[in-house]
C-alpha cells in the first residue's frame, strides 16, 4: 500500500513518510529520495499511521497511532521514540491533525464534539468541547489566530463556516 501520511519540512529537504500496514516511519531526503532514518515502531503494532506533523521547530514528529489512540513524538533527526501522549483519537483518516500556525501546538480532532490542544513543548492536552459541533475538517485562518474554518455535518446537510474556539 502507498503512504498514508506525510510531513514536508518548510526548506523541502526531507520528508517523513508512514504507511497505514506498517510500523514504521521513514525520513527521506527529498533531493535523491534515499532513506536517511527510520523509527521501528513495532513495540506499537499496529501502528495504523493516518496522521503525521512536525512541530513549529521541525526537530519532533508526531505521529498517531490510529490502533492504539497514542500520539508518539519522534526525535525528527535520529527518529528515535522521546515520549508518548495516550488516549489522543483522530477521525481515523489523514488530515484530522494539523501543526497550528500560532503558537506550539497541534491540532487534533475525530468527528465528534471535542477538539484537542496538544503542546508540542510540554506534551499538555488541552479538550475544548462544543456540544452543538462535531468537527469534520478544521483549518485555520490565516489572519486570526482564534478563527477556525469548520466542516461539519447537521442532520443531512453540510454546513461549512467560520469558528472562534474560544467563545464557540
């Protein structure tokens, strides 16, 4: 099977590479596309890898394990395992994780009602909860660090719009 998550660092050098069937993620350089690392993660069978990020300084990777709801976070250089956050769930498919553009977080979401803050420093989970909401797709704006673009689903019809997580 193909790549089901992938992370670019911002200079285009190398890329980070997880497959849904595998236990392990590669760091490839993107100039001769050789395979300059990888993490054996086969202590996490299975892996099932949707979701990939580097952090804002690209020297950890993030990757979820789908299987286990864990979120393990790689040294990016050596790709070694520095830490793992448990009970972080993703809606099961790639791009329901994304590095936030205004500070050191992720964001994390699986088509229910709660969205999770992960700080990519301190590894602290913060749920913020919205009870009229089940996120689908976010992303933020570009120009206002507390609106999100949302899709969502109320009864049977989509309905895309603008979100302030912070007053909901």
């Amino acid at each position: 099977m193909g790549p089901s998550s992938i992370a670019i660092t911002e200079d285009g050098k190398h890329a980070y590479v997880g497959f849904q069937l595998s236990d392990d993620v590669f760091k490839v350089s993107l100039e001769d596309m050789t395979i300059e690392a990888v993490a054996d993660l086969s202590d996490h069978f299975p892996l099932q890898c949707y979701n990939i990020a580097l952090d804002a300084s690209e020297r950890k990777l993030f990757v979820h394990s789908a299987s286990r709801n864990e979120l393990l976070v790689l040294d990016a250089w050596n790709m070694s395992l520095i830490h793992t956050i448990k009970n972080i769930s993703t809606a099961g498919m790639s791009q329901s994780m994304l590095r936030s553009r205004y500070g050191p977080f992720l964001i994390i979401w699986d088509n229910g009602n709660t969205v999770k803050l992960v700080n990519t420093e301190t590894y602290e989970v913060t749920s913020l909860t919205d009870q009229r909401i089940g996120f689908i797709q976010i992303e933020e704006s570009r120009s206002d660090p507390d609106k999100w673009y949302v899709a969502t689903q109320q009864g049977p019809e989509w309905v895309i719009g603008a979100y302030d997580y912070k007053t909901k």
